[in-house]
C-alpha cells in the first residue's frame, strides 16, 4: 500500500504559489512553482529587491497619513510627488475651488 502512495505523490503536479507584493508602488502578484524551499528563497530575493506585503505597504501608508500635516478645513494632507517633502490638500472648497492649505 505504501509503494501505491508513492507513485500516486509522484504522479501529483508541484505546488504552485502566488504571492501578492507591492514593488516600487504597484501591486504585482508572482507564482512561484515547486518546493517550500524554492519559495523561501524567492521571498528572500523579492524582499532584497524592495518587495513588501500589501498590509506591510498599507501599515507604512498609514503611518506616512499620520504624520501628515493637518488641513483645518479637511483633515489630513497628502504628499506632494512634484515637490517631495512638502504637503497639499486635495479637498475642494464650498465655492468649488481646491483648497489652497500648503505644508
């Protein structure tokens, strides 16, 4: 009976992974496919490369928010990308304009 469970495990496609991971800011998913060991050291190689889990990127998010400078009008600022290190808000005002609050 043994001998049957060994040609039925070798008979069985590898494993297959997927990974869900946040490079560089985008969302990527990667398969990996074939042993435990394989998929530890393609973790390793996607950490080394600046790959981070998405809860791990949405932890930082929400540290990056609140740290952010307060509008007193609406709440939390976002980042500049154009200007990096200065803040803006993204709310418009009750006449329709966008709020003008800088940081």
């Amino acid at each position: 009976m043994s001998d049957e469970y060994t040609q039925d495990e070798q008979n069985l496609p590898p494993p297959r992974f997927t990974i869900h991971i946040i490079l560089d800011d985008f969302p990527i998913d990667v398969q990996i496919v074939g042993s435990a060991k394989r998929l530890r050291n393609a973790l390793k190689s996607l950490r080394e490369i600046g790959a981070v889990a998405p809860a791990a990127a949405r932890q930082a998010r929400t540290e990056r928010i609140r740290e952010a400078p307060i509008c007193p009008y609406h709440g939390p600022m976002k980042e500049s990308t154009k200007r990096p290190g200065t803040w803006y808000c993204s709310h418009k005002m009750g006449d329709g304009s966008y709020c003008k609050e800088r940081a």
